[in-house]
C-alpha cells in the first residue's frame, strides 16, 4: 500500500498526523469519517485542520502503521516516508503545490510558511479480517485501476515486485552511467582538441633558442644554412652596389639566452655574430653583403626559419 494513502487512514483513525518538516493535521473527534456508501459525504471538504509546526520526526506510532500496512521493517519503512516527504519538500520550494491525497493540498508562502486547503474523504473500508479500522483507497482513477487489477489477474501489478524493483534500479544506474560517461567523452573530445591546436602553434611560435636542437640532425643543419644566406654571401661579395647588413635574429637583455642561442647557430657551422653593449643589451646576427632590393626577402626567410622577428642594421 502505498504511503499517501496509509497517511490519509493514520489520520482518519487517529485523528492526528505530524509530518517531519511539514507541520501537524488534526481531525476532530466529532468529524464521522464517510463510508463507501456515503457518496455525498465524499464530495464534501474533509474538514481537517492544519498548524505550521517544527515536527523533528515522524511518531513511533506512524512508523508502526506503515510497517504493519507494507509488511517492512522499521528503517525501510521509516526511508519510505522520508522519501515521500523530501519529494514534497522539493514541490514546495519550488513553488509547485504537495498534494496529500484524502488530506488536501500544501503550498508555501512568501514568509516561508505553509498554507493548507482541505480536500476531499478517501473512501475507507474495512479490509481486515479481525475487524481492525483503517482505511482503504477506493476513490477516483486509482480506484478504478485498483479494481481492474483485482478482477483481472493478468493485468500489470499495481506495485512492483521487490524482484522487479531491483533490476528497475540496476537499469537506471546503468543508463546513469552511460549518459556520464558520454558526456565525459563529448566534453574530453572538445577539450582535446583546442589543446591539440594550441600545443601546434605554440611549437610553431616558440623561439628556436627555447629549446637546442639535435645538432647531428642534418636536414636541420641545411636548413639553417639556407636561411644565414650563405649563397647570398657568395653572390653579392662581388657586387659593388651591396652593403654589409646585420639581420639581428635575437635582441635581448638576457646574458645567458643570448649565448645559448649563439652557441647553438655556431654548432650548425653558422657564421653567427655576437654583440654586447655596455654589458646589458646583447644581440645574435648573421652579418653579409646585400642588395638594398634583397634585404626584405632576405629578412622574411629569416624571420620563417627562426620564428623570430629580425631587424635589420648597416
């Protein structure tokens, strides 16, 4: 039996019911409690009473119906009411009226208290053998399923067997995970791939003299020595329109780099130059004749071999 209902009986039969975090119903004495043949009674507000109340938990006593109505112990009892509730809780706080069926309806206040509207009777019929007086949910399109279910034995369950439950719940865990770990992947798979991009253009900008080549590589040595211009040098030596450029590949106040740097174009066999003034502003460059017309071609080859920007000095 559900635990809406078994609220609504514990109510009628005791005529007081404290929820944890919800308040206290209470039904007068005087109130008759309709029967299944009172069809007028039943449409008629149930006339129960509702105070806001700081309940800490449920009573012993409801805790003892619902385990007597469910055929569970205690703490699985006692889980299945809080679950009810923290479901009603939710609703509340975010605006949705909590519907307690035979009892009527919650909703909350902007002062952050509970306003209640009574509803209707749950029909209540014996359905014990020793006489015992509780209620049983007989009413609206519940009840009707309840009644198919009872005539018809093939028709589904109206509660699911404890078997069913369970391989229920292994189905949503599984799916739970599916879907995580999909999102995982889609957010790994857009992560990745600017990391990819940027790790790229981040080894294509970075200075040559960050990190000192294999010096036994040779095609990095032809390159090099493609770029310092080598055959420039051969080809405008007898020129006597070119002028002697310095092309300045690293300009910098850092000592220790400009050395490194230095002494790497020189393991290439490149005839690098090295100048230091005053001590504190240091310059790497390769020094040759050229044309005036050459020296942009000359400067750009550069600046793509070494991923530097050069400067040229007469």
């Amino acid at each position: 039996m559900k635990i809406p209902i078994l609220l609504a009986e514990f109510l009628y039969k005791t005529r007081r019911l404290a929820l944890p975090g919800i308040g206290i119903f209470t039904l007068d004495k005087s109130v008759v409690i309709p029967q299944e043949n009172d069809p007028d009674l039943l449409s008629m507000p149930n006339a129960v009473q509702f105070q806001n109340a700081n309940v800490q938990a449920a009573d012993n006593e409801l805790i003892s119906y619902i385990t007597q109505h469910t055929g569970k112990i205690k703490p699985l009892a006692t889980s299945d009411l809080e679950s009810y509730l923290t479901l009603g809780m939710e609703m509340l706080n975010i605006g949705k009226p909590f519907y307690l069926e035979g009892i009527g309806t919650i909703t909350k206040n902007r002062a952050g208290k509970f306003d209640f509207s009574p509803g209707e009777f749950t029909v209540i019929k014996e359905d014990q053998p020793s006489g015992t007086d509780h209620a049983k949910h007989k009413g609206g399109a519940d009840h009707a399923k309840h009644k198919k279910a009872e005539a018809d034995p093939s028709a589904p369950a109206t509660e699911s067997s404890p078997q069913n439950r369970n391989l229920i719940r292994g189905i949503a865990v599984i799916a739970a995970l599916v879907i995580v770990g999909w999102g995982g992947y889609l957010m790994y798979k857009n992560t990745a791939a600017p990391e990819i991009k940027d790790n790229t253009e981040t080894n294509t900008a970075v200075p040559a003299d960050s990190a000192a080549p294999d010096t036994t590589n040779t095609a990095a040595k032809n390159n090099a020595q493609k770029a310092a211009g080598p055959d420039t040098t051969h080809r405008m030596a007898g020129n006597k329109d070119s002028v002697l450029y310095k092309f300045i590949i690293l300009p910098t106040y850092n000592k220790e780099r400009a050395l490194r740097r230095y002494r790497q174009l020189l393991s290439f066999d490149l005839k690098a130059h090295l100048d230091e003034k005053d001590s504190a502003f240091f310059k790497v460059y390769f020094q040759f004749p050229a044309l005036a017309k050459d020296t942009i071609r000359i400067k750009d080859s550069l600046k793509r071999q070494y991923a530097h920007e050069v400067t040229i000095e007469e």
